[in-house]
C-alpha cells in the first residue's frame, strides 16, 4: 500500500436544496459561475495539481452529470443508487476505483484562487504522523460561508474542534476507518471523531481565497472572487 495519495473522490452526489430552484432542473456541481459549471472548477484543482485518477460518485440527477463528463477517460462515476450514501458511505463504496491507500477528497460546491488546494495538502501531507489533513480557511478568507468556524489549529497542526477555522472541502485521509462502520450511509466526520482521539487528524491553511457556493448569493461573490485582479 503506498503513502501518498495518488487518486481524487469529487464529492457530486448531493442534492443542492440550499440552491433552491437552481437545482429544481439542474445538479448543483453544473451551476455555472464564471462561466463554467463548479464540478470544472474542482476539476481544474486535480489538473493543477497533477491527479491523474478521479472518481465522480453521482445521484442526484445523475445523467446530467455523467453527460457532462461523457469523454473523461481519466474520470471513473462511482453511481449511488438508489440511495445516497454521505460522503463515508459514498467514499466506501468509490475505493475499488480509488485504490488503496490514502485519497485526496473535494467537495463540488466551491471555487477558489492562490495556491492549488490539493498541491498545498500533498505539500504538507506526513503520513507517518497523520490519518488525515484538512484544508481549512480563516473566516475572513472563507468568502460565503456564515458561522464561528469548525476547527482550531495546535502546535504542530494538530486539530481540536471548534470555532475558528473554515474546512474547506478538501482534504487527505487514509480511508482504513470505512470498513469499521457498520452503517451504509454515513459521514466522514465518524472517521474524524476517531483521528482526532488518536491525534491523528491535521489541518493546514489554505494560501488564498475560497468561496463557499452552496446557495445562490454564493454565486456573485464567487464570480466578484475569481474576478479579482491576477486570479483566473
């Protein structure tokens, strides 16, 4: 089993109820900002950072996004149906496409701009010392998103939970917890519960902007973001 992570889940399978009647017709990773659906925007951080293995899990409006995808040959869709499986589940159920070892995962419904999200955490990656590593953004950085924050960051990088730092979506994690949950459809943060008892859990902070676009008001500060001089 290798170290480093080699392969990307891009989390597409939600069903985007924030966006209200933007997605009555439409998966929320096809909304458009700047020009280009968001599942292109997540997929512009594997190119940068040189992922050559990505796995799409779908549901919600599935064929739309497979459409869009049709032609990837570098792309597997892991299909959850008929139920959605949360993203333990729906990650659980990608790892025969994945590999073994360690993955880079993404969430679909942010944009950003600096350094490439998945090159900073590879950068920071030690997998002698960590199960997984976050990228998180400070809250004056983390353009969209309301709230105190979800984690703070100790000596060393450690993460505790708590007000202060933004998890952006993106993150490393060593995916040997999966097989422990008895449940179909579960969330990540069980996996997290466990590493952060264990201190295994880090965090690093993300080296410039980010923009959570899970309702429609994120749509124009997205694009007002991305606009800024010298980010594309």
């Amino acid at each position: 089993m290798h170290d480093s992570p080699d392969a990307l889940m891009l989390f597409a399978a939600g069903f985007g109820t924030r966006m209200g009647m933007l997605t009555a017709e439409c998966p929320k990773p096809l909304i458009q900002v700047g020009g280009r659906p968001l599942i292109d925007h997540a997929l512009a951080q594997a190119a940068g950072a040189g992922v050559r293995r990505v796995v799409v899990n779908t549901h919600y409006k599935a064929e739309q996004v497979k459409t869009h995808l049709e032609g990837r040959t570098d792309i597997a869709i892991s299909d959850e149906q008929p139920e959605i499986l949360d993203t333990g589940g729906g990650l659980r159920k990608a790892l025969p496409l994945l590999g073994d070892g360690p993955v880079f995962t993404l969430n679909t419904d942010a944009v950003w701009t600096g350094a490439n999200a998945l090159a900073q955490l590879a950068n920071a990656w030690d997998p002698a010392r960590m199960d997984a590593l976050l990228l998180l953004a400070p809250r004056e950085r983390a353009v969209g998103h309301s709230g105190a924050g979800d984690f703070m960051l100790g000596e060393g990088g450690h993460l505790t939970r708590g007000p202060g730092l933004i998890y952006t979506g993106a993150q490393i994690i060593r995916t040997e917890g999966l097989k422990t949950v008895p449940e179909e459809a579960f969330s990540l943060n069980l996996l997290w519960d466990a590493m952060l008892l264990d201190e295994r859990i880090f965090g690093v902070v993300h080296d410039g902007g980010w923009c959570d676009v899970g309702t429609p008001e994120g749509i124009p500060l997205a694009e007002a973001m991305l606009s800024e001089p010298g980010n594309v």
